[in-house]
C-alpha cells in the first residue's frame, strides 16, 4: 500500500514537468501532406524526436521502426520530427526509407513541436493523448546510459510501458524519463 501511493507520488511529480498546454497543430510532412496532431480517430499520437545524423538515433532506429508498426494497429498515430532546420524533404525521405522508418517525417524547422513537447534530445519519444495533451516524454529504452555508455541490451522499455499503460488506461508510472541523444540545437 505504502509503495503504491509512492509510486503514485513520484509519477505526479514527473507529470508536473511535461508541457501543460494542449497540442492541437497541423504540420505539413516531407511528402507535403497535412498531419493532425493528435489525429481525432486516433487514441494517441507518438511523436519520435530524431535526426539523420544522430548516431544513437540511428542506432534505435530498428526499434522505432517495431513500435511504428506494433502501435498503429492499436490506433496510435506516428510521426518522426527532424528538428533541423536545414533538412530537405529529399534527406528526410532517405532515412525514412534507409531505415525503414514506416511513418511520415515532419522537419520542425522553427522548432514549433520540440518546444510544445519540451524536447531536447534526438532520439526523444513524447505520446500525446488524443485531448492533445504530452502524457510521456523520455526515452525508448536504456540502451544507452549516457554518452558512451551502453547496455549490450535494453534492460528496460520505457516507451513501450508508457504506451501500454496509457493504452489500458492505467496511469503512466514514468511519464517522464531521461533520454540519452544528441542535443538540439536552439
């Protein structure tokens, strides 16, 4: 019982730190299609905060591809942001397809989503709810423990047991974890 309220404790604590406001944007992806976020007929939307030149971005990206498919057929919307505001739709496209990313990429040229999510990081996953509001911001796993430090494998799914908490309804234990990536620049 003690533990429980605890954990409860600690995971209003890390939920005090995620955005307040509510996300209700409409971004154009690198195909130059219009993308909801959240989507109305979606239960959530999973944002991956990544880029073309990140070495522990790419090095996830096999993972981000299973979540990609493993969520959408639980009606969660996925979109990959290169906050790089040099990207061309072209570069975007390539990785995509280099690394069999199957969702749209959207180049967050003014930083509009890092800032509304509070990324910092590439990679970074945030899950919005479908109100539009940050319900998870972290990490993927802990693959990486910090720069130059790495696990020979996860020990822990961050995103997946948010993903799966959120889903079922329950509170998110961890809403907020500490991901380990290439900073973005302001």
């Amino acid at each position: 019982m003690i533990a429980t309220l605890v954990g409860l404790l600690i995971a209003n604590q890390q939920a005090s730190l995620l955005p307040q406001k509510s996300l209700m944007l409409k971004v154009k992806d690198s195909a130059g299609t219009m993308q909801q976020i959240p989507q109305p007929e979606r239960k959530a939307t999973l944002l991956f905060i990544v880029a073309v030149d990140c070495p522990i971005a790419n090095r996830l990206a096999p993972e981000i591809a299973r979540i990609i498919k493993e969520y959408d057929k639980q009606s969660v919307q996925s979109l990959l942001v290169y906050p790089d505001f040099s990207r061309k739709s072209s570069e975007v496209a390539k990785h995509l397809k280099e690394f069999g990313l199957g969702a749209p990429g959207v180049i967050d040229v003014k930083h509009a989503l890092v800032k509304a999510t509070g990324a910092t990081v590439t990679p970074q996953a945030v899950i919005i709810n479908a109100k539009g509001k940050v319900v998870y911001l972290g990490r993927i796993n802990d693959l990486f423990e910090e720069h130059g430090k790495t696990n020979p494998k996860p020990k822990s799914a961050d995103l997946r047991d948010a993903l799966d908490q959120f889903l079922a309804g329950k509170p998110i234990k961890n809403p907020v974890t500490q991901a380990v990536g290439c900073y973005i620049n302001p």
